[in-house]
C-alpha cells in the first residue's frame, strides 16, 4: 500500500467517525426539540391549571417553565451548531476522497465559471477548464475571487520567477497543516452557506465606495443630543421653578431636526441590515484568521497578518460592532416605540453617526483582508492537490536553465493512478522540435497534454505529478483541440490554419521563450499537402527561440532529423497480443517502426485490401 492509499484509508476512517457522530447528534437533537415542546405545552398547561388554585405558585411555575424552555433551546442550538460543522467536516473529506479518486460526480462545480477560453492559447487543450478539468479538480475556493485567482495562476501566459517561488513556499507551510485547511474551508463553507448570494470582493468595496457617510452627519448628532438633552433639564427647571415651561419647545425643535436629516441619515435599517449579512458571514473566516496561532509558518503569518496586526481595528472588533448596530437598527420596525426614543435619544442618528464610522474602517481593512483571504484560498487549493497527492512534487522553477526542461516519471494528474503510465523526458536547448509518432491510441495526445498540463501547475506554485521536474519560465501554446466552427464558417483545416498562424504570431512576440505542443499537425487536409506543409512549419520554427513537440502518422516527417539539428524523433508503440492491441505507454527515442490503422480496422471487422497490407507488412 502506497502513501497516497494510507491517506485515502485515513480519510475513510475519519469520514466513518463522523457519520457515527452525526448520528448520535441528530438523535440528540430529535431528543431536544420534543424535550421543548414538552416543557413549553407541559409547562405552560401545568402552570395555568396551579395557577388557578394558588395563583403564586402558578406564577413560579410558570417563571421556571420558561428558565427550563430557554435552557433547552440554548442547548439545542450548541447540538444543531455541532451538528452543521459535523455535516460541513464530512462534505469536506468526502470531497477529498473524491478528488483522490478522480471521481467527477462528487467533486463540486467551481463557485466561478470563467467566460469562453477558446482563445487562450492552451486552456481547452490542457483541459484547464472544462468539466472534468484541472481547475475544477484544484478548486476549493468559496469566494469568486478566490476561484478567479487561482484560475488565473493555472492560464498565466507570462509567469513570474518571484511569486511562483511565494506560491511554492506557502504550500511547502500549508501542505502538512491538515487541520489548519479543513478548519479554514469549514468555516468558509458555514459562512457562505448564510450567505444570499456568493461572496464578490468588487462588489461589497463598490457599495462601501458609494454609501459613505456624509460629513455633515458628526456636528448633527452633536447638535440632536445637545437640544435632546436640554429636554429634560428644562423639564426639571419648569417643575421646580416658576420659570414658563419651555420643554415642549425643545422636543418639538428635535423631532424637526430628526425629520428633517432623515435623508442626511439614509435607511439606517438597509445599511445595518446589508453589512451585518454582506460583511458578517465573513466574520467566521475572518476571526479563525485572526485567533490562529502562527506558530513555524512565516509565511502563512506574513499573508494573514492583516487580520491580527491593529487591534482597534481587527475583524472581531469591526463586525462585532456592526452586528450590533444591526440589532439596534431593527427598533424601526414598531413605529410608535421608534417615534418615542428617537425623540429623547439620538437613537437613529447614533446608528448612522457609528455605521459611518466602520464604514470608514471597513473601506480602509477591507481590501487588505479580502485580498488575503482570496489569496489563501487559492494557495489553500494547491496544498490540499499537495497534501491529497503525496507522491507529487514541488518543481524547481528558475529564471533560465540548460536543459531547457527536465522531468522525471512525469504523467497526467487527471488520469487514475491504476491507468497512469509515467515518462522521463528532456527538452535540451532552444530551438529543438521533438517529432512524435506513434500507432493510433498509443498515447501521443495524452503525453503532450501531460507536459503541458505539469507546466501550468508548475506556474502556479503547485506540485506535479512527477518524482522531479526542472524548468526554466515560458510561455506555452498548443494546438491539440481543434475544433470547426459552423456558426463562424470555419473548416476544421481552416481553424487548424489559424491556431498555427497565431503560434507563429506568438513566437514573433516578445518576452519569455515560447514552448508548444501540437497534435496530428495539418490532419485536416490530404497526405501530400499535409507532409509539405509539415516539412515547411517545422523548418520555420526550428533554431528559433522556442522549443516544442509535434505529433504525426507521417513517417515521412521523421526525415527531417537527418536534415535538421535541432530536430529529434520521439514514438510510442504497440503490440499485438491474442488479437489484441496492447499499448505500454513507453517514451522511446526514434521513429515508431510500426502502424496500426490496418490492425484495428481488421480486428473490428471492416474490410482491409490485402494487397496494401502484405505490401505493407514487406516493408
């Protein structure tokens, strides 16, 4: 049993625990919820009829029935809390365990569908995003910017040496942290859960820009509560002296005031009301950041220290603050009570002066804390691929490097680890082109993705599926995925043309050298034009400030590195075994020696001319 299988048992084991609590919790929660119907109806029915022969000992009965109801409510909300981070604990490792198994039905949607790829020059042909895609399998993010952050990092066309190297050291902190991640992305879970809408950074910093409070609001409230309180004192002098009463004066001229800065107030209700649940549900996130003690990890402590480093102004602080105020803002809702102590306290202008206040506060931490959560939780995805594939390693990423790329037993992290075959591979200096060739389905297509979809990871800051990996920064591009397009009135020759026409363009370009990939090139047209317009593509990019692969049945191609020295043939190949095709997966140096069209089309039962395939079989 391998280390990945240990954790995968482990987390089985853990997933199992947690069934049986949760189990005994809803029990105990049934448990409370009738223990409440009956104390309050027992209770209450028990109280009424004692009451009728001794009133006070109904009364007594009646004050411990509720003592008892509340007791038992408050009990059963500690259960029901238990019970839901129970719940969020178990969806949490079942996910695991899913993503360890590539088993797409239990892995969630990202929280963030980006618009069309088709453009970009490898997301759809390294499935970067897609249905059952690298993004989708990484994801753990629970805000949009979260999930957009990380997508970003995963199709980054000009990587940068500095942050690939801070990616990578907070993985190295958070991949053993187990407890640390499954803690952060349960609270992230419950808190969004509140949430009517997904957590957006852009779109809560947009309303505190455009609902801050006036400046006029300070010298108000200080004017409301001097005349409020001369109310009163008036009230006194009139009683005890023979002085006129001026009080009604004095509560007329604040209840003016007060109706007339309703508007310089705004709807204190609406804006109590949206912070506390806009800004609230990320109080749990937000305080867990802020409590953990960062102990051996300078730079997880580094990203989060927003949440900790003033504390007049940390998240406890603020959105407790705003929650109260929240509370406080409900008294509008009994009209009559609100009219009376809006009369002889500032109460609602108390509100807006104080909701003004953590506005400020709020847009000035806000971006800071948001920020670093979105950048946890992307960080957070890669050390849980980390954690979740430890036989995967970090890279070594560096500016430049000779040879080029190096990968050891380096293979798909999309594939099952019972289906995956590795290879080691070496792109040596700039300017090579590697020819690929190979039977059908031995493996081509899949080898260039993996080389692709290991470079995206390694620019993201996150391990790959290889026991060693060196490489140097580039730019990628790959045209593996053609598709036509009836709609845009294209061909699949002519969006093939295209996409190769842009590689070019691409290689013009200046910044990091360009590494491609290119699958069954030019297979959109005859065998003839296909071979010459091959032959021409790879002496135009051969020498140059690049280094790629290209994938081809024309064995005609291979020629070319008797020509070229810069040009290298690849293959993979097959065998046939009791009438069945056997592939290995094998990288091998030189051109493949064998076909397998004819075989497969015999073994499927179509007809074969024969005097092609013993003319074939001679050679």
């Amino acid at each position: 049993m391998n280390i990945k299988q240990e954790r995968i048992r482990l987390l089985e084991r853990q997933i199992d625990r947690l069934k049986r609590r949760i189990e005994r919790l809803e029990q105990k929660s049934n448990r409370l919820s009738w223990m409440r119907v009956l104390i309050f109806f027992g209770g209450g029915l028990l109280s009424v009829a004692i009451g009728l022969l001794t009133w006070y000992w109904g009364i007594a009965l009646g004050v411990v029935t509720l003592v008892a109801f509340f007791a038992a409510a408050h009990l059963h909300a500690k259960v029901d809390s238990s019970l839901s981070r129970h719940e969020g604990l178990l969806r949490i490792k079942t996910v695991h365990v899913a993503r360890m198994r590539l088993d797409w039905e239990q892995i969630p949607e990202p929280t963030y569908s980006p618009p069309s790829q088709a453009e970009h020059p490898f997301a759809l042909d390294l499935d970067i995003v897609g249905k059952h895609s690298l993004y989708r399998l990484l994801n753990q993010a629970f805000s949009r910017d979260g999930s957009e952050r990380l997508l970003s990092w995963l199709l980054t066309t000009s990587p940068r040496l500095d942050e690939v190297q801070r990616r990578q050291a907070l993985v190295r902190e958070l991949r053993p942290l187990s407890r640390f991640r499954d803690r952060l992305l349960l609270n992230s879970l419950i808190s969004t859960r509140k949430a009517k809408e997904q957590v957006e950074g852009k779109r809560l910093l947009a309303w505190l820009k455009k609902n801050r409070a006036p400046a006029a609001l300070r010298p108000v409230f200080w004017i409301l509560l001097a005349i409020q309180i001369l109310t009163p004192v008036l009230f006194v002098v009139g009683l005890f002296t023979e002085m006129m009463q001026l009080w009604p004066l004095s509560l007329l001229a604040a209840l003016i005031l007060f109706f007339l800065t309703a508007n310089l107030r705004g709807d204190i209700f609406d804006d109590a009301s949206y912070m506390s649940t806009s800004f609230g549900v990320l109080r749990a996130v937000f305080e867990y950041l802020e409590k953990y003690r960062y102990d051996n990890t300078p730079q997880l402590k580094q990203l989060c220290e927003p949440f900790f480093k003033q504390q007049n102004a940390r998240p406890s602080v603020l959105l407790k603050g705003i929650g109260l105020l929240a509370d406080m803002a409900t008294l509008k809702s009994n009209g009559l009570l609100w009219l009376l102590v809006n009369a002889f306290v500032p109460w609602d202008m108390f509100i807006a002066y104080r909701l003004g206040g953590y506005k400020e506060q709020l847009a000035q931490h806000l971006p800071q804390w948001l920020d670093s959560w979105f950048e946890l939780e992307a960080v957070n995805s890669l050390a849980t691929f980390a954690y979740l594939n430890p036989e995967y390693t970090l890279p070594e990423v560096v500016e430049t490097t000779s040879p080029l790329l190096e990968a050891e037993h380096i293979g798909h992290p999309l594939l099952l680890d019972g289906k995956k075959v590795t290879n080691s591979f070496t792109f040596s200096h700039m300017g090579e082109v590697d020819i690929l060739t190979g039977s059908n389905m031995a493996g081509k297509s899949t080898f260039l993705r993996t080389l692709g979809v290991n470079l995206c990871l390694a620019y993201a800051g996150a391990p790959v599926n290889a026991t060693r990996m060196r490489t140097g920064l580039y730019r990628l591009f790959t045209c593996i995925r053609v598709s036509d397009s009836v709609t845009d009135g294209y061909s699949y020759f002519y969006a093939e043309v295209r996409r190769l026409r842009q590689l070019l363009d691409a290689l013009d370009q200046k910044g990091y050298p360009l590494i491609f990939f290119i699958d069954e090139i030019f297979k959109g047209t005859n065998n003839r034009e296909r071979l010459r317009g091959s032959r021409a593509f790879v002496r135009a990019v051969a020498g140059r400030l690049c280094a790629g692969m290209i994938s081809t049945h024309d064995l005609e191609l291979v020629k070319l590195a008797e020509q070229l020295p810069d040009v290298r043939n690849y293959h993979f190949r097959e065998e046939v075994v009791n009438g069945q095709m056997v592939f290995d997966y094998k990288l091998r140096q030189g051109p493949c020696p064998t076909t397998n069209a004819l075989k497969i089309m015999q073994m499927e039962g179509l007809p074969v001319d024969d005097e092609l395939q013993a003319a074939e079989g001679a050679d």
